[in-house]
C-alpha cells in the first residue's frame, strides 16, 4: 500500500510534516481545525467500507460495530503507522498522511 503514495496527487493532501506541526501546534484553533479534517478523513473511509460492503467487496477494515472513532484515535493510528513506517525507513515528510490513516486502520481493525 505503501506504493500506492507515489502515484497520489498531493496537491490537496494533508502532508506528514503538515500534520505534525498541526498537531504539535501550541495554537488550540490549529489542533480543533486537525480533529475536524481528520473527523471528516475517517468519515469518508466508513463510507467507502458501506460503498464496498454493498458492492459485495472486502471493506478497507473492519473496526467494531460499536466503537465510535473520535480525532484522538485517529491521531493516535496515524502516529502509530508513522512510527512503523519510519522504522522501515518508509516515510518522506511531503507523502500524505492520508494513506498512513488509512494503512494503519487496516493494522488496527484487520478484517478476519
């Protein structure tokens, strides 16, 4: 998955420097202006999972039915698929954090 991110246009992605500093910012606008892109990122990767589901297709993850994601737990996958990747040595500052979100939802909540 990791390869998909060079083919991604950046031009409206979130970058991983970008959201580092965001969510590193002392600014408390800067941090609620993060939570609500990031509410809004995982939003769309649980209509997508319906999208697929109803197509009959395997969903990206497959989180609990009942566990409701907030900012903090995306911040919290991301920062963990980062820290993966950077051992790796697989993680450039411009990439999008996008796919890191989406990479680590699929660690997090594999489907069985």
């Amino acid at each position: 998955m990791l390869a998909a991110m060079t083919v991604v246009d950046g031009a409206c992605a979130l970058t991983v420097a970008d959201y580092e500093a965001q969510r590193d910012s002392a600014d408390p606008e800067v941090r609620i202006a993060q939570g609500i892109y990031l509410l809004g990122l995982g939003n769309g990767f649980t209509y997508a999972n319906a999208a697929l589901a109803t197509g009959g297709q395997r969903p990206l993850y497959c989180a609990p039915p009942k566990l409701a994601l907030n900012e903090d737990n995306y911040r919290r996958i991301i920062d963990e698929a980062l820290r993966k990747a950077r051992e790796d040595g697989r993680v450039r500052d411009e990439e999008p954090v996008e796919l890191f979100l989406l990479i680590g939802l699929s660690r997090t909540f594999p489907c069985a």
